[in-house]
C-alpha cells in the first residue's frame, strides 16, 4: 500500500497552529503515560517506564517523577492533563524543586511534606488563574517562592546543607569543583566567563587574522588557572538578589527564590544595595544608554531574557530598547526607559537587530507578541520578581 502526501503553501501562522496542534497531542500523550502510571507500585515505576519509553534511565526517572506528583497533587494533575499546555517536564521540575529539600522535609516529620504539597499545588493554580503564565521556568519558580515562603526554615536548612557540601575532587589532570549551591555555580560561571572574554580578545588582538580563534573553553580554563596558581588575587562574584522586604524571600537572577535568612545572608556581605523607587518614579533620558535604576527595574520585571524558551539570566543579557532609539535609527522614536526597555542575551539580541525576529508590545514590555520567520508569532510574559502579572491591581 502506498500513501502520497501533497504539501501546500502554508503561512507563517498556519505551521504555528500545526505546532500548537501536536504539542497539545504529545503533551497529552505524555500525561496520559504519567496516569497510567500513578496505578503502578512506587517502587516499579521506574523499571516501567523505562520499559514502555524504551529510552533512557534518565528519560524513566522524569515519567517517575512526574507520576509522583500526579499522585500527590491530583488536582492539579488533572488540570495540567485536561489543559493541553502542560508536559512531563512540567511535573518533573516540580517534583525536582520539592525533592531539593528531601533530606530537611524527613527530618521535619510524616505530616510537612504533605502540607507542603498543598500549598505547592494551590500556589500553582494560583498563579496560572491569575497570570496564564504555564512556562516550564515559570512554574518552577513558583514552587521556589511558594516553598520559600510557606517552609522558610526547611529551605534555609537546605541552603546550608548545599553551602557545606562545596568540594574538589581530582582524577589524573581533571578537577571537579562541586560549588555546594546552583546560585554560587552560575555566579562564578558568569565571572569566569566574563574574564575569559576579556582574556579571549587580548589573544585575538596579538594572533595573526589566519590564526584559528581560541575557544571559550580554553580561554575560561586559562582563568581558572590563573585563579587557582595565585595570577589573580581574588575572583569576584556578583549576585544580584532582590527582596520587597527584610522578612521575606529573595530572588536571586539566576538561581531563583532563596530563604529570608539567606537573602538577609546577601544584604549583609553585600558592597552595594540599592533601594529601587517605584517604576513611576524612574524618568526616561535623552541618552542612548539606560540607567542603572533603569537597568535593574527592567532585569528584575524580566527575570531571563524575553526570546521565547531561553534561559539565560536577565542579569548576563543586553539591554535592549524595544521600539529602536533615535541614536541608533534616525527614523525611530523609541525612548531610553523601562516600559521600552527589555532583556535579551547576545544570540537573541542579534536575531532582533537583524529584524529575523521582531517583538511588539501593548503594555510597557511586560507581554512581548514575536513575529519570526515565515510569519511565526509567539508571546512571551515577563515573570520576574518585579513583573506586573506578580501584583495584579
């Protein structure tokens, strides 16, 4: 038997919806291999979803996981099943963001972890009926904030727990430095990172044009090197954390929501702290560059950069003006300010200028409508600590 299959011209918009089509058809496939599996016994879940997958022990522990949580939040379980949005990384990543804190929730007794489940999924539904924000990223910070919040001491617990744990291990001429916390880890990749660029053009301003440039890799090597033999006197490290108040949790660009105590841990140590006026109070300027209160206003209403699924971290993007600035593009009217201002990181950034991808807005940046190519369009919402959709009027 043979099938033929005729492809007609398809607009931009017409492949969009047959994406969102299938998404929501394995998306619901997923869910509906995570309900089968809630009837298996805990301890044969793994061993059966590696069965039925047919893939990897690690793709077997996210169905497991994910069947863990549809047992323990079956409400929200079946919203996310009956929704069409959500898939097993959804479930996984809040399976993730509570087992983080395993140890400190056994030690607190049978009763906590189900209290806390609870409030996980109330904070959840919450947030998707106030918001419609279902980003995989979104989601799990929320479980940050809600477990920050509601179990502040288990938290705060665990952060000290994983700041005890920093470690270095050799094997022949491999270092392996376990930094103890993923906020530490990110803070000191991005200064690494940061000085090997620097490394990185004083070697290309010394090697002939023909001379193949150095890889990043090698340049962040020579910095940690360097470090480590006693080139540099000290490594840096900047983390940009944000807090309404002294009691309550902190958000930390990159890492997301830690414990009061530790947030309280940051504004102590700190070199610089900054009382932020509200957003009404921050002026545009005539300049082509923003402000640091601009700046960080924006960073912190955007969390990462605004290109749909990226991940990087608001406070490791450019600065960018959405509608472009007269100092830029003569044609263009575009203000220094932050409703005009949004995050984006080096790729994205260059997409944008290219005009391959172009963001619009309705509401100062908070919602950002992409148009791509081949008339593709996705939105994306802001969700960082001091977006909008955080504290609806």
């Amino acid at each position: 038997m043979t099938s033929t299959y005729t492809t007609e011209p398809t607009t931009g918009e017409s492949y969009t919806t047959l994406a969102t089509t299938y998404s929501v058809q394995i998306n619901s496939a997923e869910l509906e291999l995570v309900a089968f599996l809630v009837g298996i016994p805990d301890d044969s879940r793994l061993a059966t979803a590696q069965a039925v997958r047919r893939r990897t022990t690690r793709e077997a522990y996210r169905y497991a996981h994910a069947a863990d949580i549809a047992q323990r939040m079956p409400t929200l379980f079946r919203h996310f099943r009956d929704d069409g949005r959500y898939s097993v990384d959804h479930l996984d990543a809040i399976w993730s963001r509570i087992n983080r804190h395993a140890t400190a929730l056994s030690a607190a007794g049978a009763d906590v972890p189900q209290c806390l489940d609870a409030a996980v999924a109330l904070g959840i539904a919450t947030w998707i009926r106030t918001t419609g924000i279902t980003a995989l990223t979104a989601i799990a910070d929320v479980t940050d904030e809600v477990l920050a919040t509601v179990a502040p001491l288990i938290v705060e617990s665990t952060e000290k727990e994983e700041a005890a744990a920093v470690s270095l291990t050799r094997r022949g001429n491999r270092f392996t430095l376990d930094c103890g916390s993923e906020f530490v880890a990110d803070s000191l990749w991005s200064s690494l990172t940061s000085a090997a660029l620097d490394a990185r053009r004083d070697l290309l301003a010394d090697q002939d044009e023909a001379t193949a440039p150095p890889p990043m890799s090698l340049c962040r090597g020579n910095v940690a090197l360097g470090a480590l033999g006693g080139r540099r006197d000290q490594l840096k490290v900047t983390v940009n954390t944000y807090r309404v108040q002294d009691d309550a949790p902190a958000y930390v660009l990159g890492s997301g929501w830690v414990s009061p105590a530790t947030g309280a841990e940051f504004a102590a140590i700190a070199r610089h702290i900054r009382e932020l006026p509200a957003l009404d109070q921050v002026p545009e300027t005539t300049a082509y560059r923003f402000t640091a209160v601009q700046r960080t206003h924006i960073e912190g209403r955007d969390g990462r950069c605004r290109f749909p699924g990226c991940e990087v971290p608001a406070d490791n993007c450019e600065h960018d003006h959405l509608v472009n600035s007269p100092h830029t593009d003569p044609d263009s009217d575009g203000p220094t300010s932050v409703s005009n201002g949004i995050c984006l990181c080096r790729n994205h950034h260059v997409l944008k200028t290219a005009g391959i991808w172009e963001p619009a807005s309705q509401d100062d940046a908070v919602t950002l409508h992409w148009h791509g190519p081949g008339g593709a369009r996705v939105t994306t919402v802001a969700a960082g600590p001091l977006s909008p959709v955080r504290h609806p009027a």
